[in-house]
C-alpha cells in the first residue's frame, strides 16, 4: 500500500468514526456534561467573566504548554487501563466495580517487588509490572469464583474486596522498606524499577512522562485484538451477552467468567504499576480510603461505550478535564468546587449517553411512522 | 345489523413494526369468530388493544353501536369485555377464590366479605359445568383448572365479550372438548366470543366466522362453514401448504441414544419428577415424546443434553455405546449429538451475535474455524454464507445480521441449520416447530424425515398431537415424569393418545413395580 492511499484510507475511516451514532452520542454526552459544569461555574463565581475564565481554563489548560499535555499523557496511563478493566469484564457481562481494590493490591505488590527485589533496570520494572498484574488478578480471581462457584453477585464481593483491599495496603504499606512514610509523603526511591521515559520528556519537556501512555494505548489495542479477532473473545462475549446460550453451545461458561474477571483485575494491577513505578509518582495513600480511580475507571468505560480504542480517548479526555479543573483554582474556584465540577461533568457524561440513545430512538420511531402514513396516503390515491 | 364489538381501521406501531396495520373487525352478538394469523401477525395485539393493554394510534372502537375509548383493562371491565391471556395470569401462591375476587373484592369496613361472592362463584361454577376447587392454590392445580379459574374470573365480572388467546395451547384433547362446549353455551346465551389461534381444525370445529391476519393486514373475514382448511390456511399464510410430510418406512438399525432407570427430584427433593424413564433411539427412526407441558419432558431432554447434571447414580445414558450421563456438553456434541432446543431465543442462540457467529457458536474450536486462537473469519464467511443458501435462511443482512432481529422462523431455520450440518448420529429435536407458521413448520418436519433418512437417530419431544402423528415412527407418551405409553403412530389415534397423557390409562411397560390403573 502507498502512502497515499494508506491516508485515504485513514482519512475514510476517520470519517465513518465522526459520522457514526457513537460518536455523535459521545459528543453529545461531553457538551452536555461541560454546559452543566458551567452553570455550576456560574452559581459559584464571582462574576461571570470570571466563569467564563475557569470554562476556559477548563477546556484548555491541558494544551497550555507542552509540560501540561506530557502531565496529561502521563495520567492518562492508569485512567485508561483501569477503564479498560471495567470495560472488559462488561463484555462479559460482569460490573467490576472492585477495580479500585484489585489497582490497591497491585499496587501494593509492585512497591513491594520495586522496593525489596534487587534487578537490573528495565527487567525490575517489567517483572514489578507483572507482579501488579498478578496481584490484580487474584483479586480479580475471587469474585469470579465466588460468582459462579456460590452464586455471590460480583458487585458485592467486589465492594467489600474494595475495603479489604484498603486496610490491606495500610497493613503492608508500613513496613519501613517499602515506604518512607513520617517524612515526605513520596516513596522511596527505587530507581531500577522506573518505568523507561524513552526520552518522552524531551518532547514534552519538564513534565513527569514516561512510557506508561504507550503501554496503556498498546494494551488497548491487545484488548481489542482480543475481542475482536480471538476465540477466546469470542468466548467471552459470547457468556456476556447469554450465558445459556453458552452453556448449551457447551462454551465453558464458569471459566471464562473466571478468567474474565482475572483479566480486569490484572488489568487494574498494571494501572496501579503505571501510578506508582514512574520516577515521580503519586504517593501512595497509606489511610484507608478507597482508591476513587476504580469509579472513574467506570465512567471512562461509560463514555467510550466499552469500546477499547474509545478508552484511549476517554481516559485521556478524563486526566485533560482533571488537570483543567486543578488549573482553574487559579481563578479563584476552590478545590472543593473544581471536584464538584468534575464530577458533575463525568456523571453528566455518564447519564447523557443513555439519554443520547433514548432520544435517537424515538427519532428513528418518528421517522418511520409519517414514512408509513406517507406510503398510505399514496396507497389512497 | 348491530354488532357487539366493532373495530374501526385500527393502526398500532412498536417503533419501527408496524402491529396492526388499518384492520376493521366485527363481530356479532352471540357469534364464535375466531382470529387466525401466523405468529407476528398482529392477532394478540389486536385484542390487547380491545382489553385495553394498549391504546390503538388510530382507529375507533365500538361497543354494541356506541363508541368507547378504552384505556386501559379497567374499562374493558366496564364495557364487560373479558379476556383469558394465553398464559394466565394468576397469582400463584393465593387460593382460587382469592384470585377470582382478586380486584373485585366486596369488603365491609376494609375487611373481606368473602361468602356472598362465594356463593355466586359456585353458583356459575353449576351452571357452565366449570368445576374448580375453590379453596386450593394456584400452583397446586392443574393447568386445565386454572383455565376454569380464568373463565370465571371473567364471568364474575359478567363479561359479555370473552376474549380468549390460544385457549387449546396447553390442554389434553379431552380438556379441548370440555372447553368448546362451555365456549358454545356460552354463545348461546348471546354472549360475544373471540378465540385467538393458529389451529386451522378447532376453528372448524366452533368458530361460525374467522377473520385472517397476515403481517398486521386483514386479509380476509370468511364464513367458516363454506371455507375449507386448506383455504383457511392458504390464507393465513398466502400460499399453498401441505399438511402431510411425506415419508418411506423407517428402517431402525443400531441403538444410538439409550436412556436406562433416569430418575430425579425436585430441588427440595419431595417430588419425582422423572420416575425410572427407560427408552432407546435407533439409528434411521422417529422417536416422539407426547405429553402435556410439564409432565418432565424439559427435564428429560436437559438430563440428556447435559443442560441439567445428573446427581442419581443409578441413572445411566449412553450415546453410541458411550456413557454420557456425567460428561460435558461439549463432550457429548462431539460425540454426535446435535440439539435444537425448546427455548431458542434463550439457549438456541446469541441473540446480540450475527448470524455468522451464531452458526460456528458450538464448533468455533475446531481447526476449521481458527488456528492458533484466531479466528478465521473467511472460513466462517463462507460456511454461513453456505448455509443461508442451503436452509433458505431470510435476513435483511445476510450474514451480518443480529440473530435478535430475525423472525422466529429464521431464528429456528439458523439452528436447524447448525445443528444439521455439523457432524452428528443424534438429533434432539425439542419443540421444533413452537410458535412458527404453518409454512416454517412444513419445512422443519420435512428436515427431520430427512435426517431420519440420512440415518441418524432423532428424538423429537412435542406437545401437539398432530406434529406427533405426522412425523413420528414410534410415539412415547409421558405422564408425570414417566413413560405410560407406546405406540405405533399407524396403529393408533389421538384420542387414544390423549387418554394416557391425561393419565386416565397406562401400559405395563415394564415389570418394575409401577402400580397399574386399568
């Protein structure tokens, strides 16, 4: 294929993606979430072009400099891998709202390997990203058996794993080696186990970037292969949209739902490995709260409809919304209410999509009820 | 002429289907008029649309000359229109008295009177010959019973309108008989009757006129007794049909399905549901299994799928030699089994797949289809695509299509499709042709006989007695979870049939120690 014709066909594609009802639901759903925001903006601030200010630091902080878009990128990462593992378990028919518990543990198990194992760089951090991703699955593993063993409903297990998942990383957070916690707030530093920046941050210079965002959109595009191309997505789609009808096609339902479930739960591990192996990372909450990305993961899946290339978009357009609500603290908007604008919009986002649909429905019903008096009046004459 | 009932180019649209299409309908006092039309075409919705369950979206009704809007089925009520749903709509676990009143209750002081009202029921319950017992619970009754109990749950209301939807689906033909007298006195009193069906002989047998739907246009209405079935039917479905399926004399050879002692309990384990079932299938015959719905056959047929596990060890089944009584599905498709199943919107397929992955949804394994764990969707293209050739399989997108949006026929042909073309000795047919038109059921039952002269073994469970008759080499009847009968379909008739899956008589089949009634 010539270069020429390979843009063509981008270019093709690209249009099918605009003009699809998906897209259009998701635009929808975002102006929506963002004209809501604004009133909220306009109720709070003290005057209106100064909420036409925060709108607009809202909408374009994120681009402000090239720091800010590396900073966005390099948040995305996590946002995108934990929307993939709702996403993931969705297709199958299972709600992992317990992807903040699986992202905890493995968060957990990657300090733990990054702080007490000795290896050399690249290979500390892909054998602490593995561990991540096991630590995830197995806390994925348990409402999966728990499910289809008992017949325990996921969205349960997961939340109580959720709060076992918090005490447990307090627990195991304490230990000295792992995490320097009286003085400065920020893990200790164990820098073989980094993640690879692959020069990233000349490109974006003086921000935190790294390779994560490539990792996240590489596992995006796998998750995708997955589904679309495999028998074993096959499978699984197949048990989330009937599990009769896999039983009696004799597709082993109790495994894939297992498996289904390890999946996202490893999912989530590697996002955790995202957040806390760059060379500046959050740091890890050592009180016993909820981990909130495991809900955002939710509606990051929400708004790109489970789709895992709409995931990168979405997970990035999150971490771009978060950062623009940060920056219009300069405006005077507090904090509280920068979060209260951000979730507002999110839930907006969330709720408008369904709305999106509903109203493209009745649309379709209107059209083809004067189409049918039409045809009738013509049958008349 | 005045007539009791009169709906007036009714038009009424789910969305993108059009239900009922500009349909004028009459009927008169005192008359049996009988609605035919193939499953979707529009007959449920137009009487639903009578009782109030929907609003029409033009059209007008009257009632005896007068104009009404019907809103919902309180007002039917008040226009005295009753109706009894193809499935009842009882309260399970409340007494028949209970659900008779249930509504309509007489209270003093908020608390229930029930002794007036129970007076006037038995009173009814005489007078039709409608025997109930009025103090058991609905689960505990038969399904004929409950029947009754809907009938005077209308004429308590004194419904002068009776609407019945597919009132034979579920009765023995015994039952059938009792039901059309208390339908024909019931005429003769001046009340107006409207019995929904797709059974061409019952109409002969009561209705005086019949109006036939097709895809929610009226076709025609015709006086019964100088229109004959074929014509009724050609009508309903808008071309020739022919009822008999053409078939040599079977000629069994080895044994390929053999059920030994299968017994199982009800969950609570009080109940038998399947008592000591024995049966063979032979290679290059029919086998039929009659009864009236609930009599254990669903069970049987899961229990030899492998839908439901087996857990009495003294239970055995063999396919081909091969105990299969506690091995996967999957194992048991690849030992030679193929299954059209009772329910195929819930097992048969994947509603939300196309066409094309529903048809590989047992074998998608095989190196045919993937290699590596890729699927390779050429190869499967092209089997699909072979297939919809082959089965005559109608969809607006070929291969493509979300089987949720094919009709019901289509739906069973994509199945029989699949469960025909793979490689297989058995084939497990439940309730092959539940809910199609006549034209889809012409073509399952010559699928079958073909099956059966391909040499393979099919098990065919059924619960209408025509099918059983037409396509059966050997007929067994079921009764409570056991086998009570067989019969050689050339050597008996359906009323016989009808007294063993009524339970009033049983064969000795075995020497176990099964107590006989006769």
């Amino acid at each position: 294929m010539t270069f020429q014709a390979f843009i063509k066909k981008l270019v093709a594609s690209l249009k099918k993606a605009v003009s699809s009802s998906a897209f259009t639901n998701t635009f929808f759903a975002i102006s929506s979430g963002v004209l809501v925001g604004f009133v909220i903006m306009l109720l709070t601030a003290s005057s209106l072009s100064n909420a036409v200010n925060g709108l607009f630091r809202l909408l374009t902080g994120g681009f402000q400099s090239p720091s800010m878009l590396g900073n966005v990128l390099f948040s995305a990462a996590p946002l995108i891998l934990v929307g993939l593992s709702v996403a993931f378990a969705f297709k199958t028919g299972l709600f992992n709202i317990g992807a903040s518990g699986q992202f905890m543990i493995g968060g957990i198990f990657a300090l733990y390997v990054a702080n007490l194992v000795s290896l050399p760089p690249v290979i500390h951090f892909i054998v602490a990203a593995l561990a991540a991703i096991v630590g995830g699955a197995i806390w994925g593993f348990i409402p999966g058996l728990l499910k289809v063993r008992y017949n325990v409903n996921e969205v349960i297990t997961c939340i109580m794993l959720n709060y076992v998942a918090a005490y447990t990383s307090v627990m195991a957070v304490e230990n000295p080696a792992v995490y320097d916690r009286g003085i400065t707030a920020i893990s200790i530093d164990y820098p073989t186990a980094e993640i690879p920046r692959l020069g990233l941050n000349q490109l974006f210079p003086g921000s935190y970037i790294d390779m994560s965002i490539l990792i996240a959109i590489a596992v995006a595009i796998l998750i995708w292969f997955i589904l679309k191309k495999t028998t074993l997505g096959y499978q699984l789609k197949a048990v989330g949209f009937s599990k009769d009808a896999s039983k009696y096609a004799g597709i082993p339902v109790s495994r894939n739902m297992i498996l289904s479930m390890m999946i996202a739960g490893g999912l989530a591990g590697l996002a955790a490995a995202m957040n806390y192996l760059p060379a500046n990372p959050d740091y890890f909450r050592s009180f016993s709260q909820i981990n909130p990305i495991g809900f955002e993961g939710i509606s990051i899946a929400l708004i790109a409809q489970s789709h895992p290339i709409g995931i990168i978009f979405s997970g990035i357009f999150i971490s771009f919304i978060k950062k623009g609500a940060l920056l219009m603290q300069f405006f005077g908007f507090n904090k509280e209410i920068t979060s209260i604008i951000m979730s507002v919009i999110i839930y907006m986002i969330s709720i408008s999509a369904f709305v999106g649909q509903f109203i493209k429905k009745r649309k379709l019903m209107k059209k083809q009820k004067s189409k049918l008096i039409d045809q009738r009046g013509d049958a008349n004459v | 002429m005045n007539y009791a009932i009169e709906m007036i180019n009714i038009t009424k649209t789910f969305g993108t289907l059009i239900a009922n299409d500009n349909i004028t309908f009459q009927v008169k006092p005192g008359e049996i008029h009988a609605i035919l039309g193939e499953n979707g075409a529009g007959k449920s919705t137009l009487m639903s649309i009578l009782f109030g369950l929907y609003t029409a979206d033009s059209g007008t009704i009257l009632i005896n000359g007068q104009e009404v809007k019907i809103k919902n089925p309180n007002d039917a009520n008040r226009y005295k229109i009753g109706m009894v749903h193809q499935h009842f709509k009882l309260v399970d676990v409340f007494s028949v008295i209970d659900n008779i009143l249930l509504g309509a209750e007489t209270t003093k002081h908020g608390f229930m009177q029930n002794d007036v009202p129970r007076k006037a029921i038995e009173e009814l319950s005489i007078r039709y010959a409608l025997k109930v017992d009025l103090d058991s619970y609905i689960k505990d009754i038969s399904v004929g019973m409950q029947q009754r109990v809907e009938i005077l749950k209308m004429l308590y209301r004194n419904a002068d309108i009776l609407i019945f939807d597919e009132p034979t689906a579920v009765l023995t033909p015994q039952e059938i008989e009792g039901l059309f007298k208390v339908i024909k006195a019931f005429a003769a009193e001046g009340k107006s009757i409207i019995i929904i069906t797709h059974k061409l002989n019952e109409i002969k047998a009561i209705a005086q006129r019949c109006t036939v739907l097709r895809k929610g246009k009226h076709v025609a209405t015709v006086d019964v007794s100088n229109t004959s079935v074929e014509r009724l039917a050609e009508l309903m479905v808008g071309r020739d049909v022919s009822f008999e399926v053409e078939k040599s004399k079977a000629n069994p050879k080895e044994v390929v399905l053999e059920v030994k002692n299968l017994n199982l309990q009800n969950k609570d384990r009080t109940k038998m549901i399947l008592k000591n079932v024995n049966f063979q299938v032979k290679a290059g015959e029919i086998v039929c299994i009659a009864g009236i719905e609930g009599n254990g056959q669903t069970q049987l047929i899961n229990l030899i799928t492998g839908l439901d596990k087996l857990h009495d060890l003294n239970s055995h089944i063999t396919l081909n030699g091969a105990d299969i009584t506690n091995v996967s599905i999957r194992k048991r498709f690849e030992l030679g089994m193929s299954h059209i199943p009772e329910d195929r919107q819930k097992y048969g397929l994947i509603l939300d797949y196309t066409l094309s992955e529903n048809m590989i949804s047992n074998t998608y394994y095989f190196d045919k289809f993937q290699k590596n764990g890729l699927l390779k969707f050429e190869a499967i293209s092209a089997y699909t695509n072979q297939l919809i050739e082959q089965y005559d399989i109608r969809s607006s997108m070929g291969e493509y299509t979300k089987t949720r949006s094919m009709s019901g026929g289509n739906q069973q042909k994509a199945i029989i499709a699949r469960e025909t073309s793979r490689e297989h000795h058995l084939l497990i047919a439940a309730q092959p042709t539940r809910g199609l038109d006549v034209g889809a059921i012409e073509y399952v039952h010559k699928t079958i006989v073909a099956q059966r002269d391909l040499n393979h073994a099919i098990l065919v469970v059924s619960l209408e007695l025509d099918e059983v008759m037409t396509i059966s080499d050997r007929i067994l009847v079921m009764y409570e979870g056991e086998i009570v009968g067989e019969f050689d379909p050339l050597k008996t008739t359906v009323e016989e049939i009808g007294l063993y899956m009524s339970g009033s008589k049983r064969m000795e089949l075995s020497t176990d120690d099964i107590p006989s009634i006769h």
